[in-house]
C-alpha cells in the first residue's frame, strides 16, 4: 500500500525501512498484532474487527514483555483509521500493528532503550484453504507458559510456529499442530483449534500454552449464542484424530475445517456442519450483517 503509519505519521512505505543493527531483528524484541478489516459492499463501508481488543492485547503483550507502547489504544485505533483512509482502501486488508525495539545495539538489557510503533496495512485474501486443510502434529512443542507468557504476541516466540509449520510443510501437509509440554494439544503454528464431537464443542483452555485469540473468543460467544456447548479443556491427540470435526481459527485463518491430520481422515474428510455454520455467522459478523455484533465493529468511512 501507498502509506504506512511510523510513529505518529503516515509516510511511503518505502521510506519505512529499519537501520541493520535493530535490536528487534537480532533479538526478537517486537510485539505485533494481526487485525482484519472487511469490505462491506452493503453498507459501503470498511470495518475493522475487534480493533479495541487487538490494540488491548497489544498493550498487554507489551506490558509483559517489559516494551513501552508511546501510544495509547485510543490513539492506535484513530491510526489505523487514518491509515486505513489514507490508502483509500475500498477490500478486506489485514492490519499489522507492531512495536519493536529500535534502538541500534546487541545490549539484552532492553530498559531505556527507544521503541518504534509502525502500522501496516496489506490487501489479504485466505491465508489457509477455506475447502480444509491437511494438518501434521510435529514433533516440536509449544513453547511451554513457563518458559515465555505465551499471551504476549511476541516476534520472537514466533520462530516456535515457524519451525513447526516448515516439519509439517515439507513432510506434505498443509499446516502444523504443536502439542504442548504435557503432551495435551495447544494450537496450529498461527492458529487456535477447537473439536466437535457429538454436537460439542471443545478447545483448550487459555493456561495450555496457548495465544488467548481473539477469533477463538469471538467463535465461542457466536457457538454459544446459536444455543451450542463449548467446553474448555485439556484435548488428547487421540480427541483429535476421533472427532466429528476440527476447526482453525485465527485473524488470518478466519474459521478453517481441518479434514486430515496425521493422514487419519476426520469425520467424512469434508468441512463439517457445525464449522460451516459458525464460520458462516462469523463471515457475517465481520461484515457487519449481524446487529448483536455490530458493537465489535470500528467503521473507517
Ligand atoms: N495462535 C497463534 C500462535 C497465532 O499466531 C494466532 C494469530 C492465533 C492463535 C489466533 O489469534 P487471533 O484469533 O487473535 O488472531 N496469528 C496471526 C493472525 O493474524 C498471525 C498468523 C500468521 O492470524
């Protein structure tokens, strides 16, 4: 896109480059954000979802991870408003906020040391394949709750997923599901996971070493609000392999049927029922076409 916002300013993108010796690229040291927004033909506007509750995570992941944010969530959201109007972006985009750690040095003592805060828009179609994807359960685990918060969004924990999704991408499959240290399930390399079996909805809870997603809340208020169970517990990789069905969902992955994994076939080897309906309202939610979920919504125009 034309503009991106860097510290209080919309400039070219190809201005927003970074000096070799940041501290983010060698260590890490970044949080980001992942956010949608949707183009509704509808109502002729761009919506962008759950924006107060990214810009809130944002916060949190910085807080913990001992980053300073020089702005507030109000003054994010305002941004990426602005941003967002200044591309005069009329297509669902995915907004990746991020704050980093600037400064030029190999010092680890990050106190004092100066943060940027960027927000980028990029014009975003599927990121996993909406008919269902192939999963692998990789050998390597999630990052243990005791070994990093895994609530904070943090750029460095993120070579966990990367590592995990290049085992599973180059023995065939189409995206990875990480157990964590106790052997329970926790998550897909950029993704939460949910099961159903006999009508019920299942998902690991939020202690499991897992990103506490914003889609996995939102699926879980539109399941319970269509008069489904959803239970948060500990789930086995013999649950995965023997549910009705199994779902993605995530920022980017939006609501994704797993129909394979492991090479064991899940369910009929179709996206399910139940995944299509919730993905269905929320597809409609996001657009703005649900009024009970119109308060998630932040329109630009
Ligand atoms: N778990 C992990 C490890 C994630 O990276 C993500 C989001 C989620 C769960 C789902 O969180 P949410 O529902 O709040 O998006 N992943 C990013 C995303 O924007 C990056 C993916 C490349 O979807």
């Amino acid at each position: 896109m034309k503009y991106v916002w860097v510290d209080g300013k919309l400039i070219p993108e190809k201005e927003a480059v970074i000096p070799i010796l940041t501290h983010a690229l060698h260590y890490g040291t970044s949080v980001f954000e992942g956010i949608r927004a949707y183009w509704s033909s509808d109502s002729n506007n761009l919506y962008i979802f759950r924006a107060r509750d990214h810009y809130t995570r944002f916060h949190n992941s910085a807080k913990i991870m001992g980053i300073k944010i020089n702005y507030s969530i109000d003054e994010l959201i305002k941004a990426t408003v602005e941003l967002l109007k200044a591309n005069e972006v009329h297509e669902n985009v995915y907004i990746r906020p991020i704050t980093f750690v600037s400064a030029s040095t190999v010092n680890l003592d990050i106190r004092n040391l100066d943060t940027s805060t960027a927000i980028i828009a990029i014009p975003f179609g599927h990121y996993l394949e909406p008919k269902g994807v192939r999963a692998k359960v990789v050998s390597w685990l999630r990052v243990h709750n005791s070994m990093f918060p895994m609530k904070a969004k943090v750029g460095g924990i993120y070579v966990n997923s990367v590592i995990a999704l290049l085992d599973a991408k180059v023995s065939g499959f189409d995206e990875a599901i990480l157990l964590n240290r106790d052997g329970y399930v926790a998550e897909g390399s950029g993704e939460n996971i949910f099961i159903v079996k006999d009508g019920v909805l299942y998902t690991p809870p939020t202690y499991d070493s897992i990103l506490e997603g914003i889609t996995r809340d939102t699926v879980i208020t539109i399941a319970r609000d269509l008069g489904l169970t959803v239970i948060e517990k500990r789930i086995t990789r013999e649950e995965l392999y023997t549910a009705d069905e199994v779902f993605f969902t995530g920022t980017a992955a939006e609501v994704t049927p797993v129909v394979n994994i492991d090479g064991r076939v899940i369910g009929n080897g179709e996206p399910g029922p139940i995944t299509l309906k919730v993905r269905s309202y929320y597809i409609d939610a996001v657009h703005g076409k649900v009024s009970k979920y119109m308060s998630w919504l932040t329109p630009v125009y």
